[in-house]
C-alpha cells in the first residue's frame, strides 16, 4: 500500500471504452433531441391503430380450384367447389329460404342448367375471365354469370347456428376457354345478373380470385358426314314433332342466319357444328322432300341452315332449342322453342 498523502496512480483508459463512452452519450443525447423535437411523431406511434372496416356479411371460401392449379383434362373434367357462410346471426336472413337459398339438383338436361343466377343459391356471381363471347348462346364472355351451372347446391347450419351453402359445379364439357384463367365469385343481395355489369350490385360478401390455368381442349368435330345425308322426323316428348338426322341427334336453326349465309362463325361454330353432307341430302318419312337443300355443303330444309348442339349428349336431347335465337325444327320448317 502506498504511504499515506503520495499520488494513487490509475491506468489510463483506453481508446475503445473512451469510443464506446462518447457514443453513449451522444446517442443518450440524440433520443433526447428526437424525443423533444418530434413530439407529434412520438404521440402516434404510441397511440391507438386506425379501426378497421367491418368484414362483409356473408364469407365466401373457394375450395377447388386452387392457386395456380392446372385443371381439367382437355379443357373440362375439373371442379370449381364453394361454400357462402354468414358470419353471425344477422347474416342468417341473407342466406335464408326467404331469400332463395335452398337445396337445389340443378339437372343438366334441365332448362335451368344454364348462364345466370343459379336457382339454389340466386344471389351467387361466378365469373371465368377465359369465358368466350360466343353469338347466339348466353356466353357473353368474361362477365357471364356461370353460376347456374353449378350443378349441386347444398344449405346447413354450422357452430354458432351459421346458415352455410355448398355449391359445386363439375365441368364436364370444354368450353370456357383454356391457359391461364382468373375464377372470380362473391355474392350480391337479391338475385344475380347474367351478364355481371362494373358497377350497380349491392355486394354482400368477400371478393374471391384465383389464378388457375385450364388444360387446352381437345379439338371439338362434327359428325362425320355421310356421302348423303339424311334428315327424318321423330316426335319428342317435350317438343313433339321435330328433325334429327339418321342418328336421332336433333337438328336445329339459328334465327339470326340471312337465309343460307351462316351468322354462326368462328367459336359460335365450335359451339354449334354444321350438319354437312357430300351429296344431295333426302328427306325421311314425315318430311316435305321438297323443303331439304343444301348450300356450301351445310344440309337446309326449308330455307333454313341445319347445326348441331355441341352441348346434347345424347340422341333425344333437345337443350338447344332453350338457348335464344336457336331453336329444334319442325317438320313444316318452323322453328321450336323450349319453354
């Protein structure tokens, strides 16, 4: 120990601990300044968050496809699968019986298997930014309503006594486009149009995109014409007496062709194929064999061009005469709507 009253000699500091001190310091006094010269700035983000808006209503969930699927086979085979689900008690009345929501079998042979409103579930918008424009059908492009081709639509109730919808629509048939594709669907109050105009809705749900691509569809063929072909008249339960050709496939016109001159070009003709023959059609029993022609190698009887509906499976369906301007055709030559 040192005598008393002699010098205490201390190590000196070095450069580090005196750096790290006067950046403590300056540091110490550059919060202060802050602080006090922004004090406006410190009060906000201290403050309470702007509130935020109400969620919509009614919540929609798509479930199929999902984001950035590749879908179908061949332009169909894929499925687009949904659920609307009030979010509280209040919202039960938007999904109610009341308002058109129920159970519902949407047949597709069925004249409420069409574009527009779908009839379990009316207030339901389901848009394909790949739809094409197609003359002469309800395909009005990407704003066509596709809701009521959904096929299944189902109504329960959830936890919380929540009213919730299924609804499914399984696209059997290529038809709306393929590549890359934007699924649109929400919901409106009341009952949804066919063709969804910009502005105008009373939206009642969240806004659901999805970005998906649709596989390319196999190239669509008429029947193979025969070296003559030949057109008969059958009687049909729904429409009584009407043409089809020698396979039973019922036969149609199109009300806005300028006689023989075809006014269905382009994707309405892969719609609604041409019946074609390579020689002089005939008649069939029943039929007036002065009324059957042809022109450019499409079959007309009495002046009328004859197609095909892409969209009957069968012999005997008769779906194209409920789409407008076409109608199945009668044995005088008239044409023959369904109701």
């Amino acid at each position: 120990m040192p005598p008393l009253g002699s010098a205490i000699h201390l190590p000196a500091p070095t450069r580090s601990r005196v750096t790290r001190g006067i950046l403590a310091v300056a540091a110490i006094a550059l919060v202060g300044l802050t602080v006090a010269a922004s004090p406006a700035t410190a009060q906000t983000s201290y403050g309470s968050p702007a509130p935020k808006a109400s969620p919509a209503p009614v919540k929609v969930n798509v479930f199929s496809p999902t984001a950035r699927d590749t879908a179908g086979k061949d332009g169909a085979g894929f499925v687009v699968d949904l659920s609307l689900t009030a979010r509280n008690s209040a919202a039960n009345s938007l999904l109610s019986p009341e308002a058109g929501y129920k159970p519902f079998f949407n047949n597709p042979t069925a004249p409420t298997f069409a574009p527009g409103p779908d009839a379990g579930a009316p207030g339901l918008v389901v848009m394909l930014s790949t739809t094409p424009n197609t003359p002469g059908t309800p395909f009005q492009g990407p704003t066509t309503n596709l809701a009521g081709l959904f096929q299944i639509n189902g109504v329960g109730t959830v936890k919380g006594g929540l009213t919730q919808t299924w609804n499914t629509w399984q696209i059997g048939k290529a038809g709306f486009g393929s590549g890359a594709s934007t699924l649109t669907v929400y919901v409106v109050k009341g009952t949804a149009p066919a063709v969804v105009p910009n502005t105008g809705l009373d939206v009642i749900s969240n806004r659901v995109t999805v970005p998906f691509t649709i596989s390319a569809p196999a190239a669509a063929a008429a029947p193979a014409a025969p070296a003559a072909s030949t057109v008969k008249a059958t009687t049909n339960a729904k429409l009584g007496d009407i043409l089809v050709d020698t396979n039973g496939r019922t036969v149609y016109q199109f009300a806005q062709d300028q006689g023989t001159t075809s006014a269905c070009t382009g994707a309405c003709a892969n719609v609604w194929p041409a019946l074609t023959t390579q020689g002089t059609p005939t008649a069939g029993a029943g039929l007036d064999a002065s009324k059957i022609g042809s022109a450019h190698g499409q079959v007309t009887y009495a002046g009328h061009l004859l197609y095909y509906y892409s969209g009957d499976a069968k012999p005997g369906d008769t779906i194209g005469a409920s789409i407008p301007d076409w109608g199945a055709v009668s044995p005088t030559g008239a044409a023959i709507h369904a109701n």
